[in-house]
C-alpha cells in the first residue's frame, strides 16, 4: 500500500471537486468460478484501490461530504472464517492504515442508505460493471438495473476521472515496476522460444514468471502464431519455422498497477524478407508517433500520424496506393490498422474504462470518428504531463476483412488488393510500449526491450 496521507490526500481532493453529496464506493466481491467456495481470483475494483487501498472482498466506503465523514462499511472474520483463512488483520487496523477512523458493519448499510436518501441527499457511485452491485444497487437505492448507467453520477465520473489521470510519481514507480516485470516476461519468451513448441508452453512461462515475482498477468496473455486475430486467447497451436510470434502480455503489480507490452518476433533465428520489410514500417510509424509525444499534442493527430507512416510504408511495398493523405482520409489503412494507437493505462490495463472510453479518452469538445479504425481510437484527447499510456501500431492481414473490402471494392483506389493474395497467411506484428507524458516530451517507461530487427534477431540468435 501507498502511505497514508496519499489516500487522506486523495479523498480530500474529490471532496473539494465535488463539493456535496455523499459517495458510495462498491468494493468488488468474490466472484464464484463454478460456486462460491471456488472463485476467481480476487480483483478489487480499481476505484475502491484508488481511494481506499484495501485489498480485500466486501466492502463499501462512504464519503459523506457535507457532514465530513468517511465510513468503512464491513465485517471482521469470524472463528469459522479464520479456521479456512486464517487471521487477517482487522478491519479498522486496514482502515487506519489508509486513514479512514469510522468502521460500521455491513449491516448498518442499508439503514445508513435509506436515511441519506430520506434526508435528500444526493447519492453519487460509479456505473456497476459487475452483477453482484448492479443488485446491490437495486436492494439499496431501488434503482432499477437498466437504469443503473444513466442514474450514475456523472460529476463522480468526471472528478474520478479527472483525478486518475494524472499519474502521481509513487504511481509512475509503481507502473514502472509493472512494465519492468513485462519486460522479463517478454525476454523470457523471446529467449525460449522454439519450433515444436505449443504457444501454451511459452503463455504458461510466462504466467509463472508474473506469478513468482508476487504479480500476475494484467490482462489474459495474447501469445500467438494468428497475431491477425486481435484478442486472441488459444494456445493450441504449434510454433513452425518461418511463423511469426505476436505476444501481448504484461503484469499488474500487487498493487495492481499494470503494465501492456507488444512484441512480434520470429520462430527462424531470423525474419523472412517480406516479415521483415511489413516489421520495419510498424516499427517506424511506432517510433513516428512517440517522436511526437508531448503535451498539447492531441493523440488522434498521433494516432493519424502512425496511420500515415502505415500507409507510406504500405506504398513502398506495392500493397497500398494512390495519395497517402487522402488514403488516410478515407480510412484504407485500417484495412491493415483497424485498431487505436493506445490508451491510459494505470490501476486498469485500459485505465478506467469502466466509467466509459469517451469520458477518458475524448474531450468534450471532440466527437469519436464513426470511420472503421479510427473509431476504435480509445484515446483520442490533447496529452498531458502526468499521463501514462501505450504506443501500439500494428499491421495485420486478416483474411476474412480483405475479402469483404476487395468484394465490395473497398478504397480500391488506395489498396493494391491484386498484390495482397500473397501475404493471406502473413499472420500480424505489433509493436507496444508504455510511455509518461512530461512537461517537454515523454519518458519510455521500464527497462529497454529489443525492438528494432537487428535487435530481435540477435536475442534470437543467442538463445
Ligand atoms: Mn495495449
């Protein structure tokens, strides 16, 4: 846990931003695998992590602004708890340690609710992401769930928001040391890999070392042969020679904070000719676009710059062509970039997307491209010092999309899709890194990990 004064200083500074009311935080519950007893791993909502620091299941925190009180809200073990957990520490002794005085049990919840809401005082929380609190939210304000999303307080979301965003230096450490932890896993990866090996193989060793270090992964690891197929989970496959491996992996550290890096390498000591011309313009639309980082800087500009450099290098290999401005302007290069160039990334490996991309990614004054690609730019709004966030182009042929687009003759001014028939079974690279915005340009974050072609194969050559 952080020191003390960092959640006092925290609280204090949404009770300034929201002035009144009082603020209901759901801390997340044990979530039954295939029943109760056996659940998933636990993960506390990163809001309640935020403000209250507490790592454990069942609880809610109360900010109640206007008669200055913050109240946790749960219960101690009893005996026939500490027989199967054994003791832990209790609840006020966690909650003075996040400086929090007032311990209610969880019983006194709903009196306490109904008495707010009798007196008239707003109730503001967060839109429930889980089933358990939407019910809990119908049980204690009678707010039916389909109108959850719309009841939530939309000042808490922008003050929460407004808060997270801004990454404190014992957060940047934390994230730091998260991304280093990701950096270990992916050399890992890129040392042992070897034809005959089950992708499964390499996903689990790479688990195992986020798990040893007192982590875990951040986010389900993406370790694959098909790195055309963008969220791609099965690990059945066999590493072949001549294959590329895309792996999108990263830890969050005990205290949650993650870390997200991409790296594409070869199954061959070496990359083919043509893996290695389509790797080269990832890479230098990828350092393109973090040349460009820097506050006032909008990221949908950076991103369109990373399109941009996609499209040129796209045209130099025969595969797109026509004028690459108007190319980008009509979006063909999402043919092969139909994703964001990134996104914040914090106590969440999206940071806060639970309180809706648009309201963390996008200023008010922006409205989101509805243009295939672009569309999915999850952040798109002007940089600023403080902001930590991921660096990811990619270039992926995906056969089924450069089917339907050649069908219906898609932007065939900008696409050479005569030339595409040979690269069906390309597969896909991507290339990410997390960075923090400074007050005259950006930081990469955590220790360096190969990236350039000569770099990759000589780790690969080595191993
Ligand atoms: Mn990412």
């Amino acid at each position: 846990m952080f020191p003390t004064h960092v959640y006092i200083a925290r609280r204090a500074q949404l009770k300034r931003t929201l002035g009144s009311g009082l603020v209901l935080f759901l801390g997340n519950r044990e979530v039954g695998m295939n029943y109760l007893a056996n659940p998933y791993p636990f993960r506390q909502d990163s809001t309640f992590l935020y403000y209250f620091g507490i790592d454990r299941p069942n609880l809610v925190a109360v900010i109640d602004i206007e008669h200055d009180r913050e109240i946790l809200f749960g219960d101690d073990l009893k005996i026939e708890d500490i027989i199967w957990m054994g003791h832990q520490p209790s609840l006020s002794e966690q909650a003075e340690a996040v400086g929090v005085r007032e311990v209610l049990p969880m019983r006194r919840l709903l009196s306490f609710l109904k008495r707010t809401r009798r007196q008239g005082q707003l109730i503001h929380f967060l839109p429930p992401y889980r089933a358990e609190h939407v019910l809990a939210l119908k049980d204690w304000l009678n707010i039916a769930p389909q109108k959850q999303k719309a009841s939530a307080s939309e000042a808490l979301i922008r003050a929460v928001v407004a808060q997270r965003s801004y990454k404190s230096d014992e957060e940047v450490a934390e994230i730091e040391r998260a991304v280093n932890l990701s950096v270990e896993m992916h050399m890992a990866a890129m040392r042992s890999a070897r034809p005959g090996h089950l992708e499964a193989e390499l996903a689990g060793m790479v688990e195992g070392i986020a798990l040893s270090a007192g982590g875990r992964p951040a986010y389900p690891i993406i370790l694959t042969v098909n790195g055309q197929i963008l969220h791609n989970h099965y690990h059945g496959n066999k590493l072949e020679p001549g294959q590329l491996v895309l792996g999108d992996f990263g830890a969050e550290t005990s205290l949650h904070y993650a870390g997200d890096l991409t790296r594409t390498f070869p199954v061959s000591p070496r990359f083919t000719t043509r893996q290695r011309d389509i790797y080269q313009v990832v890479l230098d639309a990828q350092l393109h676009a973090l040349s460009l980082l820097r506050p006032g800087v909008r990221y949908l500009d950076v991103h369109l710059a990373a399109a941009h450099r996609i499209a040129e290098g796209l045209k130099a290999l025969g595969l797109m062509q026509g004028d690459t401005e108007e190319a980008v302007a009509h979006g063909a290069h999402a043919l092969f970039f139909p994703h964001g160039l990134g996104h914040m990334l914090g106590l969440d490996v999206h940071d806060m997307e639970n309180l809706g991309e648009d309201r963390v990614g996008y200023s008010e004054s922006q409205r989101r491209s509805t243009q295939f690609g672009t569309a999915y730019l999850r952040l798109a709004r002007e940089l600023e010092p403080g902001f930590v966030l991921t660096v990811e182009p990619g270039i992926y042929f995906i056969p089924s999309l450069i089917q339907q687009w050649k069908r219906k003759e898609h932007c065939a001014a900008f696409i050479n899709y005569k030339a595409l028939d040979r690269y069906r079974s390309f597969g896909g690279i991507r290339i990410e890194d997390n960075v923090l915005i400074t007050k005259t340009g950006y930081r990469l974050l955590g220790e360096p990990l190969p990236k350039s072609v000569a770099s990759i194969e000589a780790l690969r050559a080595a191993s």
